[in-house]
C-alpha cells in the first residue's frame, strides 16, 4: 500500500500522525511525507530565506527516523491558495508520482488558513489527479484516494472517528519532532509551550478515549468516491 501524507509546514506531521506514520513504515508500507508551505516564517529571529534551509534539514533527519520519504512542494508561509492553479498542478504532480492508496492531511477545521487551506487543496488535487485529460504532462492520472483527515491543534473541535494505537512508537514519534529543534524553541517563544510535553498530552488525552496509553485520532472524508469497506489505517 502507498500513504502519502500531506501537512502544511514542517513538524505539522509528526505533531498529529507521527505514531501513525511510523507504523505504517514498520509495517513496510510506502510512505510520502509532504510540505506544502516551507515554515519560512517560524522564527522569532532568523531571516526566512535561512529558515527555509533549517526547517528542510529537519524535516529530512526525522521522515528518516520515521522510515519515510520527503517531498516539498515549497510554497512560502501565509501566502497558500487552495485554488491557486500552479500550487494545484504542484500538488497533482506529487499525488500521480506516488500513487497513493491513502492520503492523510489536515482537517478542513484546523486552526490557522494555511492549514485550512492544504485540507482544500488535497482535497482538490486528489480528485484532479484522476481526471486523464486534466495536465496530462504531470504524468499518469491515478485513481482517487481515500482520504482521511488527522487531528487539530491541541485537538479543538475535533471528534474522532478513529483511532490509531501509538503507545509502542510513542518514543519515537517524539524523537523524530525533537529534530524539529526550531520548531520547538520556536513554540516556546511565541507561545510559552513545551512542545513536546504538549504533544506528549494531546497523545495520552487521546489514547483514555480508546483505551491505549497513546494514541492518535482521525476522521475519514466520507465521501464518493473515497469510502473504503476495511480499514486502511495500521
């Protein structure tokens, strides 16, 4: 199977569905981990031209940690469209090269337009990229993926649907958004959080709702064509 996950900046993965990325790899699945926007502007401090480069970097070491490639379509922070045609083509390209059988990204409700606007964006793209007459040029058009949509910020306004038990890779999951060091320090500037016992949290909060030590949560997108009879998520 090929999972091809989509999230707006660096760190957006590992945040909501690193547990779950990770099982998918160790389960010898194919997994696409994919920015959209480039986390330029996620420093107090540091230009966003060299930001640009440090968020890459992070990104790169911890999809290694999780067993998964990267790709970056590279658009710049705050400035996302969903229906802007170049970032649609972008996004098309990436959908038909992986071919994926599921694709998870952020909920249509999160909490910042960028967010809000990749969840468009998927949703659109992988439609898009199943219609052979739609830019041919950008490869063989694939058939439409099931779509699922992972958790919001701290998990507002979000009901689950299901559930992916992530106690055995908790560690690891951690591990890979400790290298999003930036990112980190970052979150504790702007707003006082200690990220990762924050995520630590968001994990346990939601594994009392299954009945796991750690878990993470998703809604499917049910709608035609995407709605599978058995369960795609590990």
């Amino acid at each position: 199977m090929n999972v091809l996950v989509v999230g707006c900046h660096p760190a957006d993965l590992e945040i909501s569905c690193g547990g779950t990325i990770a099982k998918y790899s160790a389960d010898g699945y194919n997994v696409t981990c994919c920015n959209v926007a480039d986390g330029s502007m996620g420093h107090m401090e540091v230009p966003p031209d060299e930001m640009r480069e440090i968020r890459f970097s992070e990104a790169k070491q911890s999809c290694g940690l999780l067993g998964a490639a990267l790709v970056s379509v590279g658009a710049r922070d705050l400035q996302l469209d969903a229906k802007d045609p170049g970032l649609v083509k972008r996004m098309v390209k990436i959908i038909r090269d992986t071919k994926p059988d599921i694709i998870i990204t952020h909920s249509p409700d999160d909490y910042m337009s960028d967010h809000v606007e990749v969840s468009r964006l998927v949703f659109n793209a992988s439609f898009s990229a199943g219609i052979p007459q739609y830019e041919p040029n950008l490869g063989e058009a694939c058939g439409t993926a099931a779509l699922y949509y992972m958790d919001t910020q701290a998990g507002v306004g979000f009901q689950p649907q299901e559930f992916v038990d992530i106690t055995p890779v908790m560690d690891l999951k951690l591990a890979a958004l400790s290298c999003h060091a930036s990112q980190i320090k970052f979150m504790y500037q702007h707003d006082r959080v200690d990220f990762l016992d924050f995520i630590r949290t968001c994990a346990k909060y939601r594994g009392f709702q299954c009945g796991a030590a750690f878990a993470e949560a998703f809604v499917p997108c049910n709608v035609w064509p995407r709605i599978r009879t058995g369960r795609l998520l590990p």
